[in-house]
C-alpha cells in the first residue's frame, strides 16, 4: 500500500477501528475494547497525570488494571465527549475530544484531551494521552 490511494485507503480504515473503540468505550464494553488492542500494546497516560504512574502499560491487562480499572473505581462517571478523529498516515489516528468526570471526592472537571493513536494489521500497538493535567489534578485533590 505505498501509493497515495493505499494510503488514503488505510487510514480511513484506521480512523474506523478507532471510532469502533470509542463507540464501545461509551457503551461500557471493555471486553470489545481491549480485544481491539496489540496482545504488547504500549499504552502512555500524559505526565502528571495520577495514572502515568505505573507507565508504561504493556497489554491490555495492564491497562485494564492499571487505567480503567482506577478510573472505574475513583469516579462516580467517566465520559468521553466532544471527540473527532483526524486520519494520518503511517497508520496512526489522532483523537481530540473532552473527559467529563466526577470523582468521587465530588469534585467535578471538564477537561481538553488528546489521544494519539497507533496501529498494526488493525490492531492498537500504541497509544498517547495528552491532557490538561492541572485540571485532572484540581479534580482529584480533596
């Protein structure tokens, strides 16, 4: 897939297995979601964020236990919001979007986001969290 129209062709059908995750995050379906992951993803939340702790997350148990897992049990919701995916070549996909959250110390945020996404033979191999991680803070301190 060298030429131009290979290209264009996969990264439309990149940005697809993305908005498929996406689509089964906000449906709660984990399962679809880390079946949808590279068996030694390599998963980076922002620096500064409280789960960039234990960066990085090889595989998608990692991820599992060590982000959604907190995040489930750390909130009273978790959302996604807001997000539009820009194909790129070199088969990755970047997502800007919003998390609109509650902690469970009942402090609520809204924050700006980007993940940067990246794929092999329709499979996540990688994925980069940016966000305001001041906001995520302010949020999580009591």
């Amino acid at each position: 897939m060298k030429t131009l129209e290979g290209k264009l062709k996969r990264a439309s059908e990149n940005r697809a297995i993305i908005d498929g995750l996406y689509k089964a995050f906000a449906e709660g379906d984990i399962p679809t979601v880390l079946g949808m992951m590279d068996s030694t993803i390599v998963w980076n939340e922002a620096e500064g964020n409280a789960y960039a702790d234990s960066n990085p997350y090889i595989g998608p148990d990692a991820v599992l236990n060590g982000v959604f897992g907190r995040i489930g049990a750390e909130h009273a919701y978790f959302n996604l919001k807001d997000i539009v995916l820009h194909e790129m070549f070199n088969d990755k996909v970047l997502a800007t979007l919003r998390y609109d959250g509650k902690h469970n110390n009942g402090n609520s945020y809204d924050a700006q986001v980007a993940h940067f996404w990246t794929l092999k033979d329709g499979k996540v191999i990688a994925f980069q969290q940016y966000v305001d991680t001041k906001k995520l803070h302010d949020a999580f301190s009591k």
